[in-house]
C-alpha cells in the first residue's frame, strides 16, 4: 500500500510546501510527479480487477491482420493493442500510454485551478488509483475528457468535440459528453452549433448503435451492482451541489461557470438513477468527477478569513485522505486487484 499512499502525499506535501517555489522549480516538480505516475500507473502488474480481461484484449490482436485486430475491442484501444503487439511490447506499452493521456490531461487540468496540487491530490484516490489502474480504457477517456474540459473553458469548441470524439474511441461511453459542448457553448453562429450537432448524432450513433444490446446487456439487464457506486455518485452529487449554491465565487467567468453549472446538473441527474442501475450510472459518473477537482481546490473561495480557507482545504485533505484508508481497508475488490501493489520495474 506504499506505493498508494505516497502518490496520494506527494501532492499534498507540494500543496503545503513550507516555501513558496519558483516557477521553474514548480514545473519541473510537476513534470517529475507526472511522470512518476505515469510509470506506477503504466507500468503495473496484475492490478487492477480488469487485469485479465485486458490481457485477452491484447492477446486477440497477436498475429491477426489490422482490419481484424480492430474490431476486437474500442477501436483505440484495439489499435494501441495491435501496434503493441507488432512491436512485441506486451500491454505494458498499452497501460503506458494510457497512463499517459490520463496524466496529461490531469496535468492541464489542474494546473488550470487556483490550487493545483490540492486538485491532483482530490484526483489520487479513485480517478488514478481505482478508475487509472482498474479501467483503463476509461481512464484514457477521461484523459482526453480533462483536455477537452480546458478546451471548452477556453472556447475552443471545435477542440472539444475532437477531444471527447478521441475519447469516445478508447471507450464508447464518451460520446455521451458531446452535447455538453452544445449545452454550454456561448457560440453564436447557428451554422457551427448545428454541424456540431450534426457531428454529436452521427459520431455517438456510430459508436454506439453496434454495441448497444452489448452495453445494455452488461450494464443494465444483468443486473450488475458495483460496490460503493452510490457513494462515488454522491461524491460528484456534494461539490455539485456546492456550485449551483456558490456558481458566481467558484466561476466568476460567465461562459466557464454555464460549463460547470451543466455539469453540476448531470452530476445530479446521476442521484436518482444509481439504484438502477449502479454499475452503468457509476461508469457514466467517472465523467462528472473532475467536478470535485473544480469546486473543492476553490473551496477557499467561499471563505474571506485566511484561517477558514486553510481549514477548508485542509478538511479536503482530510476527507480525501479517509476515502483513501477507506478504498485500500475496506473495499473488498481492492484485496483482490489491488494488493499487493506490483511493478514489472520491480522485477527485473
């Protein structure tokens, strides 16, 4: 559990870091995190509950023809596979460059919040420990969902929709994200908005029409349960919250605050779905999670004395810190895929 617990301290160590660094040395220990998670993440052996799953992906695509290889798994996903295998890298390069999307879009994320290092260190627990090392499709698709989130923040719609369109390549469920660009896009020319529409129909259509009674079959009719589901939803559920109570302090600009006022919606609209079914609602909500990120490294904001914003974050910590003993104590799948924590690094 070492391993865990240092990835989750490392940026809490930054975050109170008794002197203020200079830009370069902030840049450079940034670049030396990210790449130490990069290669915990990529570089991992027998994590995660998917593990084997994974492993007869990357099997499927061993001495096949490209055209076969990829219609074996997403098809970005099935690509990374194939190169792999050709190379006779393993899915090691696989978990590599997943790790990587995942963390560089983390890295622009939060480097865009007000505290940073508190917003890396909200994103340890679940979205790199669990949803990083546990699904990495998903965690590919997240990463380029955190690109597409500065983009769309920045105005960049176009940017957006390739983004989520590359995210929907590694994990179909993605695509579900396409009409937040539209919702809350301040475009004003009608042409953009409806080819944007126009590429949200036909691009989720394509990706998920074929695998529709697959995904509904998996999720839904079986009946799937996933363990702590209705905690992690309401865990978006709180900063959501949060945000509609608090929009104009944690967003002051107009267009970035009807980005995260949408996102607050979905993350609700999860709420009441969850009993449902709880494994389908809980993959969705992986794609609302950097709402924590948002909100609570600007939670300082709802304070004006210097004191309470330190308790604030502080109680972030904190609370992270507990989710973490909670998932690595607790959870039962941890102490199956999870623990003991293993590195082919380690083994040589």
């Amino acid at each position: 559990m070492f391993v865990y617990w240092l990835m989750f301290f490392i940026p809490v160590f930054a975050l109170f870091y008794p002197i203020r660094m200079t830009t370069v040395a902030s840049d450079w220990m940034w670049r030396a995190t990210c790449a130490l998670f990069v290669l915990i993440i990529g570089l991992r052996f027998e994590v995660g509950m998917d593990w084997n799953n994974y492993i007869e992906m990357y099997m499927a695509t061993l001495d096949v023809a490209f055209s076969d290889a990829i219609v074996t798994t997403d098809p970005g996903y099935a690509l990374l596979n194939w190169q792999s295998s050709m190379l006779g890298l393993g899915v090691y390069a696989v978990n590599f460059v997943c790790a990587a999307v995942v963390m560089t879009g983390l890295y622009y994320f939060c480097r865009r919040q007000p505290q940073p290092w508190l917003a890396l260190a909200i994103a340890v627990p679940y979205m790199l420990i669990v949803a990083g090392m546990g699904y990495t499709r998903q965690s590919a698709a997240m990463g380029f969902e955190l690109l597409a989130l500065v983009a769309l923040s920045d105005g960049r719609l176009r940017r957006f929709f390739i983004l989520i369109a590359l995210a929907g390549l590694f994990h179909k469920s993605a695509v579900l994200l396409l009409p937040l660009g539209i919702l809350s896009s301040s475009h004003k020319k009608i042409w953009v908005i409806l080819s944007m529409v126009g590429m949200s129909v036909l691009l989720g259509g394509a990706l998920l029409f074929e695998y529709y009674d697959t995904l509904v079959t998996t999720y839904v009719d079986s009946n799937m349960e996933s363990e702590g589901g209705p905690i992690r939803v309401a865990m978006n559920a709180v900063p959501a919250l949060l945000f509609l109570l608090f929009s104009k302090r944690f967003a002051p600009d107009a267009n970035e605050r009807k980005l995260w006022i949408w996102m607050a919606v979905f993350s609700l609209v999860c709420v009441p779905f969850v009993g449902l079914a709880s494994t389908a609602v809980d993959r969705v909500a992986l794609y609302f999670m950097p709402i924590q990120l948002f909100v609570y490294s600007r939670i300082g904001c709802l304070f004006r004395h210097s004191t309470y914003k330190a308790l604030a974050i502080l109680t972030v910590v904190a609370g992270y810190g507990l989710v973490e003993w909670v998932l690595l104590n607790k959870a039962t799948f941890v102490s199956f895929g999870w623990v003991p924590y293993q590195n082919i690094a380690f083994s040589w």
